[in-house]
C-alpha cells in the first residue's frame, strides 16, 4: 500500500464540495448517523461512521483509547486505537480509501476497505468524501507495513480503520492547500515551484498556513526561546516584572509612536520597557527581565521591521563595570543557542524540510568585538566611513560576513560604540569621550539586540540632555527615579522575532510573529 | 549595641541636607575622596572612606569579595568582606556611627567607630552625614552579637566598617520613608498610625515604595504565579504564543476598547487575546497559553479594575467534554497554590509583617459548584434573584463567604453560568438550554476567571450571533476561523494581579500592579 500513498492526487474540488455539502447535511441530523448511499443494499455498517452531531459535550467517551499518531510506533500489532485528526489527503480506489491523518506534524496512513464484516461500501464511500482538512475521530487496527510508507512520518505502520466519524467539516474550497503552503523551497520540481503560496495568501489565510510542518516547528521554537529565556535568567536571581504599554509621554523622544485615546486625554504605546525596567531597578530589584509587546510606529516596510513586536528585556545593576552585565546576556544567548540545538533538534529539522538554511554557529564564550576594530575589518574591505558613523544595513550585513569568514560564529557582541549616535542616557567611555559603554549583539549580521550603560547620576543625566537639546522639563519623571540612590546599571532590548528568524535563518520576521502588525497589515 | 540600633531615630532633615550637599560636592572630586572637616587633625583613614566618583566601569574591582546580606550568618568570625547596600537608618553617637544597612529585603547593623589606628573621627563623621536610601559599599569586619539585634533580620551579627563609600547619594528629603511605608497595618502604636503613607504618595513615589519588604516579596510572588502557570501548563505540552495587541476590530461589540490612532487610520487596543488563542487552536496548537497585557477602556473605579493588566490566557483543545479543560483549569490552581506555598513562604510570611491576612486555603481537587446550586445557597441566605440572572458582585461576596464556612476553601469554581448573561460564542447547555457550559472561578469570593466551551461550528455561531442581534458581517473574520475544521476547544482568561491580590488577601490591586493603570493614573 506504500504506493497507494505516495500516488496521492489532488481530489476534484467538485467531489470535495459534494462531500462538504453531505457533510453538512449530516451533522444536522440527530447524534452519530449514517449515511445511505443511493447505489445501496443493507448498510451493515450503520452506526459505525458519519458525521457526528456538533460536540457539545454531552458526554465524555471515557471508553475510547485516544493514542497520538507520533506514539503509534509504540502500539502492538493489531491493538485496537483511537485517533483525532485532520484528513491530509484522500484518496478513493474501487473498494478502498486511503487517507493520511495528521496530527500537528505527524501524518499516518488510515486504510478504510470494504470489508464483509464490518466495512460497508457506503462507509468506504462516505470516509471519502470527507473535505480535506475536516476534523475525524478513527478506531482502527494498527498494522504494521512491510516497505517504509515514505510519505508519512509514521512509516513503519499503517491504521485499518473500523469506525470513521467527521468531527468537525473543513471548507471544499480551501484559499490554500497545506500541502503547497508546506512545499520545500529549493525543489528540484519546476511544477512545485510553480504553485509556492506567497507570502500574503499565507498570512490572509493565517489559520490554514500555520498547520504546515515548518510553521508547527518554528512556533514551538519561539516558545523555546522565551522558556529558555526566562529559565536561565531566573536561575541567577532575575526577577520577571511587567511594565506598562500605556503611558503618558513618548519614551524616546516622541518620534515613531502610536496614539492611544485614554478617556478624555491622550496616551502613547510605550516604544521600550526601558523606564520601568530602570525604575525596577532603582526600587531594589537588582536584576529584572520582562517579556511583552513594544509597539513601533516606523513606516518600514522591510523584511525585519514590525510594528508590534515582542521584546525580552533585560536590566541588571552591576558593581563596577557593566562589563558584568554584558557577559551575562552574552553568555545568556550562549545558553540559549545551546537549549535550542540540545532540546529543539526536531523543530530545526521540520523547518530545514522547508527551507534551505545552514545551521546556526556560535562560540563559547561569545566573540567581543570593539566597534573600532569592526570600523578596522571594514575598512580593510573597502568600506569608507568615519570614526564615529553608526554602522548601516549593508555594512552590518557584509561585517557578519566578515566575522564568520574570520571566526566562524553566527554571534557576536559589538561594544564601545560611538557615543555620538547613541541616546543621551548612555553612558560614556570613561577613557575616551568619543564612544560609550553601549553595545550591540547580531545574529547572521543582523542586529538583534542593543544595550548599554546607563547614566545613573541624576545632574550628569540632566548634563547629557542638554548636550542633546532635550527640554529636561519632558523628562523630569525619567531623571526624578535616579534621585534617590540608584545602583549603576546596565540592561538590553531584544527583539523575539528576530531571534527566531535569524537562528533559524529565514528570510522575512513575518514567518516568526504569529499574526504580524506591519504598516500595511492589521489582520487577521 | 543591640539597644542602639533599636533606638535609631529619626535623623533631623537639615543635618541630612547639609550631607547631601557635602556628599554631592565630594562626587565631583576625583576618585574616592577623603573629606577633611574642619575640626580635623591629621586624618588617618583618608582614602578609606568618601564619595566615589560616579560608577562608569573604569574597573572592576575583581578583589573585592562582596558578600549579601542575607549570607552574612555564614561568614566565619571576624572575616573581612565587602556589602553593597543602602543606607536604611543612621544614628551618630560621640566617637560611633550607627548605620543599618538594606538589601532587598535584608538588614544589617552596621557600626562605624572611632579607632586609633583605622577609622578617624572624620571617617566617622562622614558616615553619619550620608543620607538616608543612599547606596554605599562598606568594607567591614563581621562580629557576632551575644544579644539578638531585634531592629534586623540579620539578628546574630553586625559589620565593623574598615572602609566606607558613598556609591550613589539620595536626596536628602525623600518624599516618603521606607519604615513609615513598611509599617504594620494593625499597629498597636496610635503614633504610627497616625504617619501612615497614603496609596496616591505611595504610586506617586513608586520607586521608593516598592522598595518596602512587602513589595519586594509582592512582586517576587507576582513573578512566582507567572513561572507557575507557564511550567504547570508546558509540562502538559501546552505552547506558548504572542497575540497581537492592536487589532483592526473591537473584539467584543467594541464598547470599553481604547482607540489608537494607526498611520492614517485608526485601530484597537485588544481586551483579549481570546480569537487568536481561538485561531491557534483551529491552526493545530492545540493547547496554548498566552501572558500579557490587556486592555479594558472601562471607566471603573474600584478596588479591583484596572484600564492595562496582565492576562494569563489559555485555550485547549478537547476531545468530546469541556470538563476536560475545565479540570486542567482547575488542576492548575491547585498547583500554583502548591507551589506558592512551598516556594514563597518567605514572602508570604514578608507580607504577612504588613498587612494581616489569613493564610490561603483550597481544596483538592477544587470545588465545582453548578450556578443553580449557588442560587439555592444564596436564597437560603436571603438573597431574592432570579434564575437566569447574573451575580452582583455582593452576591459573589456574600457566596464567598458562604463557601468558605460550608466547603473551608477560598478557592471554587462556579459551573453552568445562564446562557443569558454569557457571550454569543458561548456554547449553550446540551440538556438544559436555559444554561451554558461556561464557568467563573472565585477567590476569596471574588471572580479571577471567566472562561467557557466556545461554539466551534460556524454555522452554529452565526445563528448565536443573530440571536444577539449582533451584525455578522463585523465578526466574518472571527466566523471564517472555524470554516477550515476546528476542534472542539474551551478556556479562560484570569486576572493576574487579582490572582496576587487575592491569594495574599491585600485590598487593592494597585497593590499587585508595580505601575497600575486606571482611569485617573497614567504616570509613572
């Protein structure tokens, strides 16, 4: 039966629509039915398969032995099992039906064939016509397989099914197919490439494109990164806190934020924890991290800008050299590099089945650039720029390049940058004027965190803002929190998404945020 | 010296203000400054003592052996170490200053006295002229004490000072006092009462007054529920996801939702994440949980309202009952009860010196009342209401207390709410259609979670929503979700810093919020 699978074909979208249509008109009928067939004769049958009524928990089946399809592998030979799952494919041949369930991302071959006992025509027929994607409930027999089914991830056995019941109909019609949605990038078949989903069908379509392998993987994978996060924070004394996103005066200086109407005044979504972070540490609480949405209002449409996005934020007062801060994020990412590759080796495999990426390399401890010499590699590579010019986008990309020619990691940390295209609380270089305690850290030459030193000194903060032309007279809550003691201190910004994309090395940080917020899109 | 640190008074404002300058001016000196009074005489211990320049990572110090405060009782006798700490109370007395110093939630008697050979009467001087809530690193000896110094927590000891600098200098008139904000509830002392900090001073001053041992242990507990709720729920594989907080739509009717202004048009603050946990669950997540902010535009001034708070989400796939996700609920606050308990004793026990609660109790399993028997006890009591009627909040009070002297739990869950009172994609009761399978979970008799079965079969749900007259095409995008197979699913929404509030039995929950939000507090 191994080629039954692997010859699967596109059912005619009329079938489905029929099958749909059937469906439908059976889930009104009262409890399990089943469903005659004109083309009939005694259904023996009956009772065993059909669309159920809309489950509304009238009872709780206690009785039925659900199994998930990835512990199938651990069944006897002909144990008799439940599965829930989606119709991935069908497939009808005379007296038999082949299906592939899918569970999440596991798939399993489910035979249903007439069988004079217990398998009726009309329930070969009916387990046909069911839309792909609907919902099922199958008891069936695990039988194991002689030749390795190659098209599901269950390939040693296959379920001969002996109940068949439609839980929940799909559409006939869908806006995508899973199957495209799920199609590797580099295929070797110019049919396949032909029928890729692009990027906005996949985000219209949200709920359908988030069931493909890679997408199941790479959201799991974004769960690891905040798990792990968090865990080896609050494993050296960080205190998780939350800060609010409503707040009555723009954060950075009032450009690039969103409006919020709060009864009869106005407010801002705050850009960056960072103030409170601050405030948190000022109050005593030594080390905090916290992880929610920030909110940009930057008109970039680029493939890692969003508007919302979720920010892991960290902020640590230290004794004397933030230095101790900084190893401490920088070996928290080593941490998290090795969690990710040690605990999430499944989900980069489901992800490498779609796209095409290398894996992600880092060293332990992290490699430390000083920005000066990042200025010195580039220079050395043809790129003309001052001292004291901020990094741009190509010259990011092409210095990654440069450090893993050079050192052969995907991570690095960039300190010392100048202090002139920094924010006035940034703390500068006690041993030279021109560049600050600050720092970025990149990931595949894409920046993804940025952090520093900040001033807690309450005049030289005040000092550092004139210098930058601010109205104190704005800021006077921000410089009011370091008045009464505050410990030095140093913290970061990191964006989630961009983490996710970048280890993972995907192209677009819309295939890492859920539902993404961008200028142009504000659903689903 | 035991009754020295208990008579520790307050210091007069002129004498700390006059040190707040004295200690500004020695700031701006190079280095650790040695400050000579004018009643000098050679001073032997300059260099030993005075304010240091402002902390900007010229180094590290690495010899420096700093000690918490808490580990303190395990230094051998005499042992020489370093504490970073604030300066809590000082009291100078002839050839001695009194200090005790603050960690967190730690307290240390610290004595810095005249000593022919090491500490000058200036050193001594200069100690006791540093303002209070000042940070300060002290270089000292640990002595063990023969009486129990009551006024700390570390009770057996106190630190000689060798060393002594001024790190970080508050302001000399704080607009509040630490002891006067840590001071008990139900003091037996009518002066203290009388200088008891009022709520508005306190979120006013936040940073001050979250440094009280009550909020520290307030907030350390806060973190501990989120960690509980995450670990509890992954260990039974739930996912975590990010749901975006701006949304095109108002996602229940639109009444009480904040408006943000979007490029050139405008947007939502989300109330809940619920259609995207709704929308992962139809995308194969099948169990998820969420943690963020949450937005109500509700102009409610109570002990219990908040405009932004954290939302601990959830949402579950089931396979024929919503009792199977109403006891995963349930089982859940179980186990973040547990582990308070276990893990936070310490906190609870710090709150507990504030504010006199009783101890938290439940059951397990936990209480599962239906809404009909809740009626019944609340006519038995008096309470005159109808069937189909929601419960005011006296009656949730009152139903409280009635629950708690029949079943002894501060913890239940009220099944089967009247269809009525409950949202349109709300499942209706299968054997009673005057019900719901939607349920509300109490503590200490006040709600701190709504959730329910939600109806999963699109055709189903638009005739729910005409039944509320509710216009179909707004809520397309919501329906469309379930047109693609979706599974049976329930879940809930619960108040975090309600669950703080009444797990510790405070009476506001701008105690639980570390920056609350309400309709008359934007700020800090």
């Amino acid at each position: 039966m191994v080629e039954e699978a692997a010859a699967l074909k596109e059912e005619s979208k009329k079938a489905a629509k029929k099958a749909a249509a059937a469906a439908a008109k059976a889930a009104k009928t009262e409890n399990v039915s089943a469903e005659g067939g004109e083309d009939a004769g005694k259904d023996y049958s009956e009772g065993l398969y059909g669309a159920t009524k809309m489950i509304q928990s009238t009872c709780r089946h206690a009785d039925r032995a659900f199994v998930a399809v990835h512990d199938l592998s651990g069944c006897e030979k002909d144990a008799l099992v439940w599965v829930r799952g989606r119709v991935h494919t069908t497939r009808s041949k005379g007296k038999q039906c082949f299906l592939v369930l899918r569970q999440q991302s596991s798939t399993v071959q489910c035979v249903v064939a007439v069988n004079d006992k217990a398998v009726s025509k009309q329930m070969v027929k009916f387990s046909g016509s069911v839309p792909r994607e609907s919902i099922v409930d199958v008891r069936a027999r695990v039988v194991p397989v002689a030749a390795k089914i190659e098209a599901c991830t269950e390939q040693t056995l296959e379920l001969h099914a002996t109940e068949f019941y439609l839980v929940s109909a799909a559409k006939a019609q869908l806006p995508l197919q899973i199957e495209d949605a799920a199609r590797p990038e580099k295929s070797d078949d110019p049919e396949a490439l032909k029928i890729r989903v692009n990027q906005d069908t996949r985000l219209d379509n949200r709920v359908l494109d988030l069931r493909t392998p890679a997408n199941q993987a790479i959201f799991r994978l974004e769960a690891g990164v905040c798990k792990l996060f968090r865990d080896i924070l609050a494993a050296q004394g960080f205190t998780e806190i939350h800060t609010p996103k409503i707040i009555s005066a723009a954060s950075e200086g009032g450009a690039n934020v969103f409006t919020v109407s709060y009864f009869k005044d106005s407010a801002y979504l705050a850009q960056s924890p960072q103030l409170y972070k601050q405030m948190a540490i000022a109050a005593d609480f030594d080390k905090v991290f916290t992880v929610g949405a920030v909110f940009r209002a930057e008109d970039s449409n680029t493939h890692r800008h969003l508007t919302e996005f979720v920010g892991l934020d960290l902020e640590m007062a230290f004794k004397y050299h933030y230095h101790e801060v900084l190893d401490t994020i920088g070996n928290t990412f080593t941490e998290i590099f090795k969690g990710l590759r040690d605990n999430y080796a499944r989900e980069i495999a489901a992800v490498g089945q779609q796209y095409n990426v290398e894996p992600f390399k880092f060293l332990e401890p992290p490699l430390k650039l000083e920005f000066a010499q990042a200025v010195a590699m580039l220079r050395e590579a043809g790129v003309t720029m001052d001292d004291e010019e901020d990094l741009s986008t190509p010259s990011e990309k092409l210095l990654g390049r440069l450090v893993k020619a050079k050192y052969d990691t995907d991570f690095y940390i960039l300190d010392k940058f100048p202090l002139a295209v920094r924010p006035f609380y940034t703390m500068p270089d006690p041993s030279n004027p021109k560049y600050s305690n600050s720092y970025d850290m990149f990931m595949r030459g894409e920046e993804i965190l940025s952090g520093a030193q900040r001033i807690h000194d309450p005049e030289y903060l005040v000092e550092r803002a004139k210098h930058h032309a601010i109205d104190t007279s704005k800021i006077a809550a921000y410089i009011e929190a370091f008045r009464f003691g505050c410990p030095p201190h140093a913290g970061g910004g990191i964006g989630m998404e961009r983490v996710v994309m970048l280890y993972l090395g995907l192209d677009n940080i819309r295939k890492t945020s859920m539902f993404p917020r961008d200028p142009k899109r504000l659903t689903p």
